[in-house]
C-alpha cells in the first residue's frame, strides 16, 4: 500500500463532478467529497487493492450521493417547476425550492470538462435530477464515464442484468423530455459572445440583447418560479425589470459547467451567477443563480 493522499489526492476533482451531476449542488457536492474522503481514510488500511483506488473512490462516492439523496427533495430549476409566464411586466413570483447550482469550472478537472464537457451543462444537470438516484447513478456510470456494466453491478451491489434494466429505463426517461442539446461553438466565439453579452447588460442595451438571443431563447432566475421563453418576451421583461439604468450593472467574466459565465454585480452588490447557453445562432440561454454565497464561491468579492 501507498500513501493515502498520494494514491487519492488526484481523484478529488473528478469526484466533485460525479457527485455534482448526482446531487445537482456544488456546495452538496462538497459536502460528499469530504465525507468520501473521510471514509475512505478510515478504510484505507482494510483496502487491499482488489480494484483500482479511482473505482474504490466511486463506489464510495455514489453510494454517499445515494444516501445522501435519500433524504432530500430533488433540485429544480424554475422552468421545472411549471409553463413559461406570458406576461414579461408583472413581478415574478418567489417559490420556495431546492434550486440547482452552477459549478465554478476553476473547482474541476480541466480534463473532465474536455471529455465530460456535455453532462456538465446545466440543462442536463436539471435532467438528471429528474431521474430516480440509482439510475441516476447507473447512467452516470455507465453512459457518462463509460464504466463496464459489471463494474457498475460492483459498485451498486446488483447483478450486470439488473444495471442493463436500469440503464434502459434511466434513457427511456431521459428521451421523454431530452434535454436541449448545444451544438458546438469555437472557444473564440464563446468569448466574443460572453464579452457582447456583458456589454448590453452594462448598458443597459436592450437592442443589443435582442440581437444576441435566438429567438426561441428562455430566462429564467432563481428564486423565481416565474421564466419567460420567446425573443420578444425575454426582452421585454429585461428592459422593464432587470437592467435599469446604464452603470447599475457590472459583469466579470468568468466559467461554470463548462461554459462561458459572468458574476453580476448590481449598483456594487453581489446579485449571483449569470450562465449562459451559446450556439451558433445566439444565446439559447440565461440561467441567472442569485446568491451572494454563490459569488463567492466563485472566488469574487460581496462587492465591487
């Protein structure tokens, strides 16, 4: 046997991101981290390497995340939580949930968000969370990081035929609401995207924002049940509720799930998260995390 945090350390990163797509919350996610680790040194020395030290850490984690998952009501987003509101001038309505959270691309892997670039993005972590925790847990392992099935049959303590079974019904449910999926943007105009976007919310352009939408994009921001859908509509409640005046807004550029980001601040205030979906042909959309904590967790300032 090696040393513990020699033969573990590397694997921490990657561990986040599994526990992350299981549990839908970057700071739950951390919280299962350190608990795996707490485990795992504490059966280190009873560990006699009849699996690799990575597939030893995975069973740990995702049966934690199971255990852990047992005792929570899912995560949401708004747009799970009912039909696109139709009125972009009346006051969106609170709603108390257990909301997703982004997670900062600095807190992961840089090799998990190349390869596991497309189970980061938060419309697929808003539909895992649809998904029962042991199927979750199965296509994750399985469709996600491309484990054998009688590794996963190991890991979840079944046999292979019960993992197949489950498998298929964990992507029969994934294909009743699939989803949207992105289609590859270059990096250097995701960066053109995010710096335009930054550039009409400071200015409060909302000319320059209908030109960066799509036309079926949506907005939606936590902790308001209340989204919006349509071009038209997204705009209309930006103008009218969100931007103000030109300066109230200051936007720094950062990275969560993958993906281009920004940290808001409104008139010097943390305000939250602001991630974005980018194709080819404009933002698809505005996932916008309001929370001070969240800011810093990114590692920003309260205020600027």
């Amino acid at each position: 046997m090696g040393d513990f945090a020699t033969d573990t350390e590397p694997y921490r990163r990657e561990l986040l991101a599994h526990c992350y797509r299981m549990l839908g919350s970057v700071d739950d996610a951390e919280d299962v981290v350190q608990e795996v680790y707490l485990r795992a040194w504490r059966g280190y020395g009873a560990f006699e390497g009849r699996s690799s030290v990575r597939a030893w850490l995975y069973r740990i984690a995702t049966n934690a995340c199971l255990t852990a998952l047992a005792h929570r009501s899912r995560r949401v987003l708004p747009s799970g939580l009912g039909a696109p509101a139709d009125d972009p001038s009346a006051p969106p309505v609170a709603a108390e949930a257990r909301w997703i959270q982004p997670v900062p691309d600095a807190m992961l892997d840089p090799a998990v968000i190349v390869t596991e670039r497309e189970s980061l993005r938060i419309a697929m972590i808003a539909a895992l969370q649809r998904l029962p925790g042991r199927q979750r847990a199965v296509f994750l392992l399985r469709d996600v990081l491309a484990w054998p099935a009688a590794d996963v049959a190991q890991v979840m303590g079944v046999s292979t035929a019960a993992v197949k079974s489950t498998l298929q019904r964990a992507r029969a449910q994934l294909a009743e609401e699939p989803p949207d999926v992105e289609e590859s943007v270059e990096p250097g105009e995701l960066e053109g995207v995010l710096a335009s976007y930054i550039a009409a919310v400071e200015d409060a352009d909302g000319a320059a924002l209908e030109r960066l939408l799509r036309a079926d994009a949506r907005v939606e921001a936590t902790p308001w049940r209340t989204w919006f859908s349509g071009r038209a509509t997204c705009v209309r409640y930006l103008v009218e509720q969100v931007l103000g005046a030109p300066g109230d807004w200051r936007l720094l550029p950062t990275a969560a799930n993958g993906r281009p980001a920004a940290v808001g601040y409104f008139r010097g205030q943390a305000y939250g998260i602001l991630a974005l979906t980018v194709t080819p042909t404009g933002i698809a959309g505005v996932h916008a995390f309001v929370g001070p904590e969240l800011v810093r967790r990114f590692g920003f300032p309260a205020a600027l």
